[in-house]
C-alpha cells in the first residue's frame, strides 16, 4: 500500500479508503448495503492486512447507525486508524437540524464523537454546500472544535470551484482552519472535477480524496448494455432501478468506457474494477479512493487495485475513451494559452495536447 501526503498537511493517508455508507442499511441505504458490526470488524481487519489507516463515514448514513457501528468495530484498536465524518445533511426534523450552522456543527460534532466512541475525529467534513450560512460562521464553529481538540484537520466535500476558493479565502484572511481535503466524485465516467476541482487542489495544496471512484458500481465490468440501450446489470444492483447517484448520462461514451475497461482487465487477468481504480490513482491531484462493499469478496478485489500498475499505454487508452468535450473557456485556453499553464491548468490541458 501507497501513502501519500494529504495535502499541505503532515498527515499520510493511504491509496485506499475504508467507505462505509454499506453498514448500517436503513431507510434508503439498504438499497446500497446491510452491514453489521461483525461484518464490518472483518471488513476492517482485511482492510488493515493490506495497510488501508483511514476509515471514511458520516453522520448521516443511516441516520448515525453507520458511525455507531464504524464506533463498535474499531474498539480497541483506535490508535490503528483516521476516522473521518462529515457534517451538514439533517439529521432530524427541527429548524435547526440540518446545515452549517454553529448550532448544527457543534452538536453534531458532539453527537458523532459519542457514536464513534472516541475523543477525537481526524478528519471532519462539511459534507455539502450551505448557501444560506456565512462561512465565517461555518468556518469559526470549526476552529472551536479544533482548539478543543476533537478535531485535528477538516476538509471539505461536493463544492463547486468558487465556493471552495471563497472558503479558502475567508480562512487565510480570518485566520480560521484551512481545508487539509476536499471529497470529491470523479471517475473514469464522471470527470467533471477536471475542470476546476483538481486544478484547485494541485493549486491550492488540498488533498483529494474520491468518493464512488467506480460510479456507483458502473465501472466494475459487471454491467451492460441492454437491448434497449438500457444498462443491465446483476440482480439487486444499485443503477437497476430507481437510484441516480451518480447519474447515468452519455450512455454512448460509459458503454464504449466499459468495453475497453474489460478488454484491459480480460488482458490482465483482473477485475474492471481494478482497472478502473488504478487509473484514477494515476491522476494529478488525487490522494486516496475511497472504496466500500457489501460483501469481504468485493472488497477483496477492490483493495487488490493497490498493487495494479497499468502501462502507459493503457492509461493513455482509458483516458482517451472517456475523455469528455472541453468546456468553455478550457478550449479557448487550449487554443491560445498554452504557451503560459500552470501545474494546476495543465491538470486538465494536458491530456488535450495530443
């Protein structure tokens, strides 16, 4: 296993992630897993044998139970372990039980200590956008965690471009914590944060770590086209059916994806979902995938993704097949700015340079 700085910070984190939205399984989860306490203390053990120190959750998968049992599967063995959680999504019905709030962040943070069965978070992250509470607010709530010492670094996850670089900007100027990550979608299908979520990172010292690295499943090599032009997959799977996350957009461009993932896993006796995995491990910026599974196989494969070293040519091959249009003004940029990039522009610009 791989360990690579998270961020500016001193903090090593490796390539792999422990994910852990499968455990718990209620409400709405149990579509993505059921996990249990002893499933998940297997799940951990087998993680730890192959060098994997963080664990990621939240405190709203399955309304806390996840965080309770990541809390009941680590006891004993803390001091192996960075546990990170989030905060912001409601987690009750009152006004204020939702959101960036001082309020909200300093009782949940609370609230997630007790059901982790620890003193401290390692990393804690705002789980999503709130546009209707300052950031000097957001960001001072924080900074009372961190002198308290029950936080040690915070991150950040699913902003856009400006608002993590207004973010940013209001901790250098206020002198509040300064995000160590951010978490972020990206994969092989969905490469949306090659526009200015990476460049952000490479640019601003953010460690970045992916979350759903396989789109949900998409890119395991286990699904198909159907007849209909509909994906088809194994019975039970999460895209068969009603669940959107990531979203199933340009069917052409994920099928012909999907084709040369299994041509390259056929080729080296892997999964695609090793395939997939190992090519976002080349990518700038990135730091660590985050991986979850409902069952100690499927993890298995995906924690062997590690010690997958694709050739130049099949990296150079993945890239190419899924590689979107450029927006504007990245084009504009492509055509009459390449003689002046920076390591943060040529994250995206590079890769068009043919």
């Amino acid at each position: 296993m791989e360990y690579r700085q998270l961020g500016n910070s001193g903090l090593r984190v490796s390539t792999l992630t422990m994910g852990t939205m499968t455990f718990g399984g209620s409400g709405g989860f149990s579509r993505i897993g059921t996990t249990d306490v002893e499933a998940a203390t297997r799940q951990f053990d087998l993680c730890r044998e192959h060098g994997v120190n963080l664990i990621d959750t939240a405190n709203m998968y399955s309304v806390g139970v996840s965080e309770e049992i990541v809390g009941e599967a680590v006891k004993g063995q803390r001091d192996d372990w960075l546990l990170a959680t989030k905060v912001r999504f409601p987690m009750g019905d009152g006004p204020n039980d939702a959101g960036l709030s001082r309020h909200h962040i300093l009782n949940q943070a609370e609230a997630s200590l007790r059901r982790l069965q620890t003193d401290h978070i390692d990393l804690y992250q705002l789980h999503e956008w709130d546009g209707q509470t300052r950031l000097e607010e957001t960001l001072g709530a924080l900074e009372t965690l961190v002198q308290q010492g029950k936080v040690r670094y915070v991150g950040v996850s699913n902003y856009t471009g400006w608002q993590l670089l207004k973010a940013l900007g209001i901790a250098e100027r206020d002198r509040l914590p300064r995000f160590a990550s951010e978490q972020i979608y990206y994969s092989l299908h969905g490469r949306e944060a090659e526009n200015e979520l990476l460049p952000a990172a490479v640019d601003q010292g953010l460690g970045v770590l992916v979350w759903s690295p396989l789109a949900g499943g998409l890119l395991s090599g286990k699904y198909t086209r159907g007849a209909d032009g509909q994906v088809e997959g194994p019975k039970g799977s999460r895209h068969i059916g009603d669940w959107s996350e990531p979203p199933i957009d340009y069917p052409d461009r994920l099928f012909a994806t999907i084709d040369v993932v299994r041509k390259i896993a056929d080729g080296r006796g892997v999964s695609g979902a090793q395939v997939s995995l190992a090519w976002l491990l080349t990518r700038p910026g990135v730091t660590s995938l985050i991986v979850g599974a409902r069952t100690e196989e499927q993890l298995a494969d995906n924690l062997a993704a590690a010690e997958l070293t694709l050739t130049a040519d099949e990296i150079a091959e993945l890239e190419k097949v899924s590689r979107p249009p450029l927006l504007y003004p990245y084009w504009h940029q492509h055509a009459a700015a390449k003689d002046r990039l920076s390591p943060a522009d040529r994250v995206l610009l590079d890769q068009y340079s043919e």
